[in-house]
C-alpha cells in the first residue's frame, strides 16, 4: 500500500513550516520593500555568524523596479537557504529587512519571471501579471485601506 508521507516530502509545500500571509498582513506589516530584481550573483554566506543554516548564501540582486517600499540601494542582498533565487533570472519577491540583509518574507513572496510575466499567489493579489499591471494592483490595494 502506498504511503502518502513519502510523496509529501518532495513537495514544494512542504517548507509550509514558512508562514503564509495573505496581501494585506504583507502589505501592512511584513514587508519593508517589494521590488522586481535580477539575481546578479551567489556566494556563500560566511559560517562564523552564530544561527547559520550551513547552506545559505547571499544573493546580490539589481533592483529594477520597486513596488512598495524603499530601496536606498540598487543593489540589496538576500540571505537564502530555502529554495533559492538562481542566477541571471528575474523575480518579484517581498522582502523584509534584518540588519544588513533582506529575507523572503514567506512561502509565497518569491515569484519568478516567467515570459514577462509573474504569477502571483498571495492571497488578495493572487493572478499572473506584467510588472506594471502588478505595481498598479498594489497600489490600488493600498489605496483601499
């Protein structure tokens, strides 16, 4: 008979130990910057800093468009262990800042580009977008509240 908790562990679902907030938690409250980058660069994070997780690294991103939020930097960088950003690709991510670095807000907040375009899941924002039918919808969003 087949076991249901073997097919659960290669899902993407399962870093769900990561929250999942729905738009307007995440507009309101998590998020100190959502912006469309490109993943300049990877490099592996220093082990000395106490918390480590052994594989996170950090990745240096372009910031090509903010959203919400501000980036007083073109270039930020995030600290990743879970399902990292990839290199040279281009993504819409919601980021909260700790100190020196960014992090992915939670399970839904890194989106990558697609053919131009970007499929979102949040809750409230959810639909497949153009970075500025997706910066519009935010805006509307806030606008509302």
């Amino acid at each position: 008979e087949s076991n249901d908790s073997d097919i659960q562990k290669f899902s993407p679902e399962v870093h769900a130990d990561w929250p999942v907030y729905d738009a307007e938690k995440i507009l309101n409250e998590k998020a100190d910057l959502i912006a469309f980058v490109t993943v300049k660069d990877i490099r592996d994070k220093e082990k000395t800093e106490i918390d480590d997780d052994l594989n996170a690294t950090i990745a240096t991103l372009t910031v090509d468009n903010v959203v919400l939020g501000d980036s007083y930097s073109k270039e930020i960088e995030l600290d990743q262990a879970i399902d990292p950003v990839v290199k040279g690709e281009k993504y819409l991510l919601f980021l909260a800042k700790r100190g020196d670095y960014y992090y992915i807000v939670d399970g839904n907040s890194k989106v990558k580009e697609v053919n131009g375009k970007y499929q979102v899941e949040i809750k409230g924002l959810e639909g497949n977008y153009l970075q500025t039918e997706f910066s519009n919808k935010v805006k509307d969003s806030i606008s509302k509240n």
